[in-house]
C-alpha cells in the first residue's frame, strides 16, 4: 500500500492522548505508520490544535526512550532523558497503541545535536576555523560522540517494536551555528561561507593528522579563501568552490572529513538489522551552506545511499527544490517525499491531491509527513484525499 508517515514529538502524543493523536492519524490522515521523534535537540512551535495545551511548546530536547544505561558504560555522555517517558511507560504504551491499529512505529534521531549534551561537556563541540565552538553541534570525531551515536543506534536496533530508524543527521554536523552562519553571509559569499562549517576541533585535528592529512595548510588555506571572500564582497566572480578546488589541502581536508562521515553512517547502520532511514529535509542538508555541508557532493550520492534503505527527501518529482545531489538515482521504490508541513506544504486540497498522487503516478513509496503538530484540521482531509487518489493508482 502507498504508505504515509506522520512525524509525532512525544509530547504531542502525551497532550492529546496516544489513543486519539494515533486514531486521527490513522482514520483521518490515512496514515501508515508513525514515526515518533526519538532525540532531538531544542525545539520551539505553536500548536494549531484548539483545546490542547499548551499552544506553544518549548522543549530543551534529549532522549525520549527507555534504554540500558550499560549501553553507554564506554562513553562519558549519559543520554539526557525525558522522565515522563520512563515514568508512563511512554514507549510501550505508544508502541502497543501502533500495534492495535496496525500501523507501524519508526524513531527519528537527530543523533549530533544536542545544546543539553554540549552544555555538560563542551569538549565534545564542534569547532570552526576561527576556533569559535558550536552552542549544539557534535563533533563525531570525538570518542565520546561517537560511542553515544552506536550505543543508542544499538538500542533501538534491539528493540522489538521499531520497524524502523530514521537519521535526521544527513550531513556531518556543521561547525558554525546556524544563527552565526546566516550573519556570516550578510558579509561573504555562501560559497566561501561553507568553510565555516568545517569543523576543526582538536579531535578532528588529531584525526585528520593520524590520517596523513595536513591540518595546518588546511586552516591556512581555510582562512585565506574566507578573506579573499571578505575582500571581493558578498558577490565575488569567481566562487568559493572554485577557490577551494584551488586550494589541495582545503580540499584534502573536506574529502577527509566527508570520507569519515560515510563510514560513519554505514557503521551506525551495520549495527544491526533495523530498516535505516536518510530524513533528507532542507535544513538538513543546509542548502547554501556550500561544499563543505553540502552533503552529498556531485557524484558522492551512491556512497551516501549505501548508509541507507530508504530515503524520505525533500526534492518534488521536478526536482526544483535546489538540494544538491543526484538524487534522482535513487530507486523510486525507496523513495519517500518529505512533505514538511507548514512553510512549503502545498496551499489547498488540489495542490495536496496532486502533489501526493504525482508521487503514486512515478512509483514512490510514500510520502512523509513531518510533522503531526503543524497540521491544521482542515488538512487532515486533503492528506487524506491525496493519499485515497494515489492508493487508487497504485492498485490500478
Ligand atoms: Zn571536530
């Protein structure tokens, strides 16, 4: 069946109540599956739903599953949990509510992302060139990172009642905030502003060099290319990839740390047997944020894709959305479109119906909604037009 999954933060579930958020779901949107937000860092929304409380939902993010502290004995970063979870027996309940109504559960992780983890241990922040640290970004060259990335990838691969992991971290994680970036670009060139997020704390540092990679050409080479940017103004001719293809050991440096992202992925997902989603949003990838997090790189998208099973994208059929990559190659069988909600969702039910039975018509698999909390009311009902339609193809 032409399937849909709606994005659900705990908390949404909780306020409402996991039997009627999982019946609308299901008997109003048509959908699925739910795929329930696992770890997040901070996050901040108004909710259009009349009654529930509260409106506006702030939330500091962590962990929201139950899990064997054992699991995290190798590293120094304990998972900062959500209590409510291990108090109501939130997982279970939620997975059990899934069951009864046959639809299936998938967690959604943003595993390098975290103002609470770097807040206790600002070590394990990213670094840009200018040595200036991240607020949330985390370093996965650092041990700790790393081992607190597999031990809760390893949690969920055992446990019985996920259908699937979906991986919020498509890109490695970019070494500038996102606030501090934006500001950058008011000055540089977007292209040369992607060497901002290149990361360049001691572990990547250490990594690089036991890898034969020239850390300090690289950061002169870094810096050089941000003040040639500075220099020629916020449109210069010639782009920032251009300069940066010039320069071998920045180069060297990013291919190196892209290198280490993939192998990364493939490892977190050979941890077991668990379905390994890529939630490709906008945000994710960082669509201006130039080579350095523009990942996948022109050609790299295979290797990307060997991390993955499935890939929910962002990209319409047109691929008119501007994310780089040559996502095209993917198998339409694997390939979900990501229906953010709100900013670009489409304007009416029309729009919905023929966005949604477009996908039908070119042989995907679904579509993924993110998420629940920002749908209105009245577009339950065009999701669940669209999805009538493009089941009715799919059968044909
Ligand atoms: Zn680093």
């Amino acid at each position: 069946m032409f399937a849909c999954d709606v994005h659900c933060y705990p908390w949404d579930l909780t306020d409402e109540g996991i039997g009627e958020v999982l019946d609308r779901l299901r008997d109003r949107i048509g959908a699925t599956a739910l795929t329930l937000v696992g770890a997040c860092d901070a996050v901040e929304y108004f909710r259009p739903h009349v009654g529930v409380e509260p409106r506006w939902v702030r939330n500091p993010g962590g962990v929201f599953f139950e899990i064997e502290q054992d699991g995290f004995a190798a590293t120094r970063i304990k998972p900062p949990l959500w209590d409510s979870s291990r108090r109501q027996d939130f997982f279970g309940r939620v997975s059990e509510g899934c069951a009864d109504r046959k639809m299936e559960m998938q967690i959604r992780l943003c595993l390098f992302r975290s103002r609470r983890i770097v807040g206790r241990h600002p070590e394990v922040a990213c670094k840009n060139v200018f040595g200036m640290p991240s607020r949330y970004a985390m370093c996965p060259h650092h041990p700790d990172v790393r081992e607190y990335a597999m031990a809760l990838i390893r949690e969920l691969h055992r446990a019985d009642n996920v259908a699937g992991i979906v991986l919020e971290d498509a890109s490695s994680p970019r070494a500038t905030d996102a606030e501090s970036y934006w500001s950058a670009t008011s000055v540089l060139n977007s292209e040369p502003a992607g060497l901002l997020n290149l990361c360049f704390c001691e572990s990547s540092q250490q990594e690089a060099a036991k890898n034969g990679v020239d850390v300090e050409a690289a950061k002169r080479g870094a810096v050089a290319i941000l003040d040639r940017g500075c220099q020629v103004g916020a449109e210069p001719e010639v782009d920032g990839r251009n300069w940066s293809d010039r320069n071998p050991a920045v180069a060297r440096y990013e291919a190196w740390t892209q290198t280490q992202w993939t192998r990364l992925l493939q490892e977190l997902r050979s941890s077991g047997h668990k379905r390994f989603v890529l939630n490709a949003a906008r945000e994710n990838f960082g669509l201006s944020n130039s080579k350095a997090s523009s990942w996948p790189a022109e050609g790299d998208d295979r290797i990307l894709l060997s991390a993955f099973d499935f890939v929910a994208h962002q990209e319409n059929l047109e691929g008119n959305s501007g994310t780089e990559g040559g996502f095209h190659q993917i198998p339409r069988s694997q390939w979900e479109l990501l229906l953010p909600w709100c900013e670009d969702s489409p304007e009416d039910a029309p729009a919905t119906v023929r966005e949604i039975s477009r996908c039908a018509e070119a042989g995907m698999a679904g579509v993924s909604i993110d998420h629940y909390a920002a749908i209105r009311e009245d577009q339950y009902d065009w999701i669940h037009q669209g999805l009538r339609r493009a089941r009715r193809i799919t059968t044909a």
